[in-house]
C-alpha cells in the first residue's frame, strides 16, 4: 500500500524541475526583468513584452504537456517494476 | 441585408436551441452522471469543457479592453490566468483526480479527517462562486441591452432560464457538453474579428504576427499624444504589484473549484494530465488573441477619436450606438471642444470616457466589419458566460445537496433522493446567481479577481500541503483556510470600501504598495504559514490519512 519512495521521488524531482522554468519564464522574465529584456527585439516587438504578453504562454502549453507525457512514462517503469495491487483505477 | 440586429437575434436564438438539444440529449438518472458526468468524459472534450467553463465574461468581453487601456501591465491577467493552470496540472489535478469523489470539500474533508474542514471549504467554495458569478450576469446583462435592446433584467432571466434549463436537467454531464459547443461558438466569435482587422492592418491574417507591425506604431501615435508608449511596463501598476497581482491570479486558478473538479470528469489520472495540456492550449487560443485585440483596439480608437472636435467624435455611428448604453459618456474635461488622449482613456487623473468592458463587443463596429461578425461577438460574449456561470452553479449546488445535505445532514439519504435535492439547489442557485445580476456589484473582471484572491488565500496552500506534506494536520488547514480568507476578504472589503459601503474614502489604504487585486497573493502566503504552523504543534494525522495520502501519489495506470 505505501508509495514507492523512488517513484514518488522522481516525482518531485520533475516537478521541480518543470517548475523551475516556470519560474523563471513567468514570474523571473516576465515581470523581475522585463524592462532589461526589453532591450532586445524579438518578432518584431520588445522582447520582455513579447515573454510577458505572448511567450510564457506558450511555454506554460508546452510545460503541462510534457508533464503528461514524462509523468505517464515513469507511471509505465513503475508499474512494469511491481504492478499495482490495490485494484489501481 | 439584414441588420445587425437581426443577424444578432438569429445567433443568440440559434446557439441557445443548440445548448438545450444537448441538454435533452445528455439527461442523467445518476448522482455521479449529476456530479462528474459519469466519468466518462475524454481529456480533448474535457479540455475545451475547461476552457469554456473557466474563460467567463471576463475573459471574452473585459479582459481585451482591460489590457487596452494597462497597456504592458495588462501582462497580469495574461500570465495569471495562464500560468496557473501549470500549478493546476503539476500539484493539484491529477492527485485529485486519482482521489475521485464529487468534490473540493469531499477531499477536503478526508484527507483532513474533520466535517469542520468539510464546512469552511463548503463555505468557501460558496463564497468564491457567488462572487464569480455576479460578474458573469453582468456579462450577459450588457450583451443583451447593448446588441438586442432589451433592459438588463430581461436578458439575466433569459440568460438564467437556458442554464436552469441544462444544468437541471443534465446536471454534469450536460453542462460538460454544452461547454463544449459554448467553446467552440466562443473561439470562433473571438478569433473571426480579430483576424479580419489583422488583415486588413498589415495584410497579415495572423494576429499574433500582425501586432508586430502595428505596436510600433501604436508606441509612435501614444507618445505623440502625450501618454505613455503601451509596451512600457509599470505605468499602471507598480512592480511589486504586477508580481502580486499575476501570482493571486496564477494561485486563484489553481484554487477555484469549479475549474478542479472538471478534473474529476475523466476517465483516468493520466487523461486529467493531459486534458489540463488541452485546457490550456485552447485557452491560449484566445489568451495570445486577445493582447493584439487589445493593440488594434487602443490604435483603432486614439488614431479615429483623439485630438478630434467633440461634434465630430459624437457624430461617429458607434459612439453613438454605446452613448445609448451609458458606456461611452465623452467627457471634454477642459471644455476646449477637443478629445484629447487623457480625456478619452482617463489618464493624468481624469476620469475616462470609455468603458473597458465595451472594447471587445465594439471592435467589429469600431474597424467596420460586415453585420453578422458582430452577432457572432455578441453569441460568443454569451457563450462565455453562460458556460462559466453553469460551472459555478454546480460547485455551488453539490456544495449544498452533496456536502451538506448528503454527507452530513442525511448520510443515510437514498440515491433518488440524493439526485432530487441536487437538482433542487442548483435550481435555487440559479435564482439566487439571477438576482446577483440584475443588482451587480462594478466591473466584471475586478470582481472576478477577487474571487481569485479568496481562491488563493484558501484553497490552493491546503490542497498542496494535503497532497504533499503528510504530516499536515486537520486544525492546521482549518485554521489556515480560516486565516486566508478572514485577511483577505476583509482586506478586500475595507480597501475597496467606497464601493461596498459608499465611505468617502477607502478604510484601508493599499498593503506595503499591494492592492486589493493582488492581496490573495499576501493572504495564500498566511494561510502557509498559518497551516505549517499549527500543524507542527498539533499530534501528526491518524494513520488512516497517511494511506490515503499514499494512495494518490501511486503511479497511475493508463
């Protein structure tokens, strides 16, 4: 009945790595530095208000898919490694 | 050629006879059909179900007009209402899903072992519906008197009377699938005009491309007028503002119960992972749309109305069309007979002539689009809140008939009845989110925003602590959830005092520079603090709550 430790580790650990970029598209380029990232251009508009109103959008779609589909790839290794017993939904 | 009033009417009366075919056709004889659509819905529907259920009338009609006149700082509600839904997918969806129940309070309750936690988060989960709603009958009330002529009231009881309607009747399920056709008939009214005025600006017929040839333009034609260049960051809020604002608004999301429990809708964890993916994709259909509505929008209307004599800006067919609804009142502040920048958009302190939340419904009138466009908005401005509205009125419904009745009052209660005393609430709610219309409370998005502050001052710090600190305990989130949404809403209440109470001035100043929209941000970090806390020095949770704890963090199987 309780989790596999190293399942749920791996867990963490991506997690905190996908969060991680969020961080740092959203909240760090987005607003901390947006005026500095403001200097470069990027598809023809500034690029800190390009991240902050178009970009980090794009990169959130991207984060929550590759979530799906590593979060199903390590639910397969643990599964192979020792099948659910409880009747998994 | 038909008039706009006419191609408005065949749109409304066309997608309205489209929601009630789905309702007779998804008719459910079961509480899980009533609550979570039987489980059986797949993660692409459910994904564009969400986007609906959670792109209200803030989102379609405000949010594009709310960012023309912020300019960069409209950055807030983009990366807000976006970034959330990463949160959503990586702490709280998936875990939820595996859980299963009907919903947030269910898992309130037994994974904090305690009916108290079960009534603070049923009072909660109230609390933030009933505010969210009231915006969206707001949504509905401006459509119908701007696009049909009919008064405010009428078209809240019209609008009220198509939802009872499907959420009666379908419960769940049948408002999962009108969601469904509510996002298509949305996506479409929100992207047709805006790719006609990005063509016919740059010859481009991609907005998010176009707008690179018309921001420079719009910075050139802004500074020239004496305000400042749109894509300068800060000028309407500070900073530390954007960051509190933008994380009330991303933790909102990932707080509001009724986005969470679509998540309980799926077949499995591993589709309510992808499904959150889907979500969010056709949410930034819209969400990537409506900043370059936002730059035509504010070029349109500084290039057609700034710095004209007053008699010509008033002869203008569409300033006459909404000076009819109040919305557009010209105000020559220094009575020189001159529209100037400042006196259209409200700048250097004076009041603007413009209301925010008519950018997106004039647009098509403003840029001259063929009549049936127009119509299309005013379907899809609808759609949009109708959709939200009958995904609140559920959480609000099973809130009452599940949580309260069937789980504390009647446990005992038998299935037939369980399903009658549903479909009674959300009938009740439906009434009570019709009254909330005809007297609402200020500007759609603003009161939306507080429902996202009160979301995340109470829910989101004990779901993810409950998901991923065992050791989290039942007063701990008790006194947590108490804590976020006692600061919050009575900083809310107090700060925003001259429109609650009608007080001459606000009884609470901003909080260290933080205003009421961004004050969720401050309550969810007290509600942490608060949680760990008393946690720490309460005895650890029985053993019961730990496997159920590890339960949820089990590999899925697909």
């Amino acid at each position: 009945m309780s989790a596999d430790p190293r399942h749920w580790r791996a867990l963490l650990r991506r997690t905190g790595i996908l969060l991680a970029v969020w961080f740092l598209i959203g909240p760090v380029a987005g607003i901390l530095i947006v005026d500095r990232l403001n200097a470069f251009t990027f598809a023809g508009l500034p690029f800190g208000f390009w991240i902050a109103q178009q970009g980090s959008i794009l990169v959130f779609v991207v984060l929550i898919f590759l979530n799906a589909w590593l979060a199903a790839r390590a639910d397969d290794t643990a599964i192979g490694q020792a099948p659910a017993k409880n009747g998994d939904r | 050629m038909l008039s706009v009033r006419a191609w408005t009417l065949i749109a409304i009366i066309a997608s309205f006879a489209l929601y009630i075919g789905i309702a007779i056709w998804s008719r459910v004889r079961t509480t899980e059909g009533f609550y979570v659509a039987g489980r059986g819905v797949s993660a692409v529907a459910n994904g564009m179900a969400t986007a609906a259920d959670w792109m209200s009338a803030a989102s379609f009609i405000s949010m594009a007009g709310l960012i023309a006149f912020l300019g960069a700082d409209g950055s807030v509600y983009l990366m807000g209402w976006t970034g959330g839904y990463v949160l959503l997918a990586l702490l709280i969806a998936p875990f939820l899903r595996r859980f299963g129940w009907y919903t947030v309070p269910d898992f309130v309750a037994a994974r904090y072992y305690s009916n108290v936690a079960r009534v603070v988060a049923v009072i909660a989960a109230i609390f933030i519906s009933f505010t969210y709603v009231a915006g969206q009958m707001r949504g509905v009330g401006v459509v119908f008197s701007r696009f049909l002529g009919i008064n405010v009231e009428a078209g809240v009881l019209i609008g009220m009377v198509i939802v009872a309607v499907y959420a009666v009747w379908g419960g769940m399920k049948g408002i999962t699938y009108t969601q469904v056709a509510q996002y298509c008939v949305l996506i479409v009214a929100y992207l047709l005009p805006a790719i006609a005025i990005a063509f016919a600006l740059t010859g481009l017929p991609i907005p998010q491309l176009a707008i690179a040839g018309t921001l420079p333009r719009l910075d050139g034609l802004s500074t020239e007028l004496g305000l400042s260049a749109y894509s300068t960051p800060f000028t309407g809020f500070s900073r530390l503002n954007v960051l509190a604002i933008t994380t009330a608004l991303m933790v909102g999301t990932a707080g509001l119960p009724h986005v969470i429990v679509r998540f309980y809708t799926v077949r499995s964890v591993r589709a309510a992972r992808w499904s959150a993916g889907w979500a969010l994709l056709f949410i930034a259909l819209l969400y990537t749309t409506a900043p370059t509505v936002a730059i035509f929008a504010k070029y349109y209307m500084l290039d057609t109305l700034a710095n004209r004599p007053l008699v010509e800006v008033q002869a203008i067919d569409w300033v006459r069309n909404w000076m009819q609804t109040g919305l557009i009142t010209l105000r020559d502040a220094n009575g020189d007979g001159i529209m100037q920048a400042a006196e259209l958009f409200g700048a250097a302190g004076l009041t603007a002539s413009i209301d925010r939340d008519i950018v997106v419904l004039a647009l098509p009138e403003i840029a001259g689009l063929a009549p049936f466009v127009i119509a299309l908005v005013a379907a899809g401005g609808l759609a949009a809140a109708l959709s939200t509205a009958s995904g609140l009125l559920l959480v609000i419904s099973s809130a009452v008939a599940h949580d309260v009745y069937g789980q504390i009052l009647r446990p005992e209660a038998r299935e037939s009845e369980r399903l009658r005393v549903a479909r009674v609430a959300i009938a009740f709610a439906v009434i009570i989110a019709a009254w909330f219309g005809i007297r609402p409370p200020g500007f759609v998005a603003e009161v939306v925003a507080f429902a996202f502050g009160l979301a995340a001052a109470s829910f989101f710090p004990i779901l993810v602590l409950g998901i991923f600190w065992k050791r989290t305990t039942s007063a701990g989130a008790i006194a947590g959830m108490v804590t976020g949404l006692l600061f919050t809403g009575g900083f809310i209440l107090l700060n925003r005092s001259v429109q609650v109470f009608g007080t001459s001035q606000p009884i609470l100043g901003p909080f260290f520079g933080i205003t009421a929209q961004g004050i969720g941000t401050v309550g969810m970090l007290l509600n942490f603090a608060v949680t760990i806390g008393v946690s720490l020095v309460t005895p650890p949770p029985p053993g019961h709550v730990a496997e159920l704890v590890d339960a949820i963090r089990q590999p899925a199987s697909s």
